[in-house]
C-alpha cells in the first residue's frame, strides 16, 4: 500500500513557528513517526512538503499518476482557500484525509471553513502529532475498505 503524505506551506518551519499551536516537533520527527506507524500497518509512505501551491497541484497529479492508495493532506493556510488544490484532489479516486495538528475550530474565524471538506473522507485536527498518525490509520483503514 502507498500512501502520499501532503505537507502544506510553513510546514518546514515546524519546530521554529509557534510552539502553542504546533509544539517543538519538527517535520522530520513527524515523517520519521508515520514511517514507523506505516511499518506496523504495511503501507509504504512517502510525504512531499513545499511551499509553492503549483509544485504542491503539480504532486497530487503525480499521487493520480502513481495510483496512490491514499493521501494524507495537512495543506496549512492553503486549507481555507486554495479551489486550485481542491481541484487537484478532486481528480484522485483514493481516500483523502484533511489534518491539522492544532483544532482549526477554536482558531481565528477564517481557520474554521475548508475548502477541501466536500471531497475528503474525514477530518482530523487538534490532536498535535496524533492528528497525522490518526489520519495515517484512517487513510489505510479507508483504502483497504475501498479495495474490497
């Protein structure tokens, strides 16, 4: 099984931006623990971060491509407006799974809409790291479910 792990904008300033919200974890530590989860459920993951909306568009094409099984996206800021990466996850026919390490409803108003809920399967935020090693479960669970 593969699954793309989708790591949105100021993602690779985890650990450095604000510690309250994202805690002192780094996005090497956080891959390096969906590795190991996805060891355990024998799926293989690969995760992409970038910083540029069309290098992340142009990897969801990729993930289409490829035939991923799932794809787990934390798209940051881009979460709340970005139609051009709802777009791109559209066309994927695996399981999509929306996280966030903090709860994006107890946040700033313009964090509470997602662009992206009408496509994904679910939803998992507030739960710091968890959020990515609860979405990696969902993700698996969903893609194993849909090739039955």
């Amino acid at each position: 099984m593969k699954v793309l792990m989708l790591h949105g904008i100021n993602h690779n300033m985890f650990g450095k931006r604000d510690p309250v919200q994202y805690g002192t974890i780094t996005l090497a530590e956080i891959d390096e623990q969906l590795r190991a989860l996805g060891r355990e459920l024998d799926a293989e993951i690969e995760s992409f971060q970038t910083n540029s909306e069309a290098e992340m568009v142009e990897r969801i094409h990729q993930g289409f491509f490829d035939q991923v099984d799932a794809v787990l996206i934390n798209a940051g800021a881009w979460t709340h407006y970005s139609y051009g990466i709802r777009d791109a996850l559209a066309i994927l026919t695996c399981p999509i799974v929306e996280l966030h390490m903090s709860n994006i409803h107890a946040r700033e108003q313009f964090r509470h809409h997602s662009v992206f809920a009408e496509i994904v399967k679910g939803q998992i935020c507030g739960f710091g790291v968890d959020s990515y090693l609860l979405a990696l479960r969902a993700g698996v669970s969903a893609a194993r479910a849909a090739a039955k």
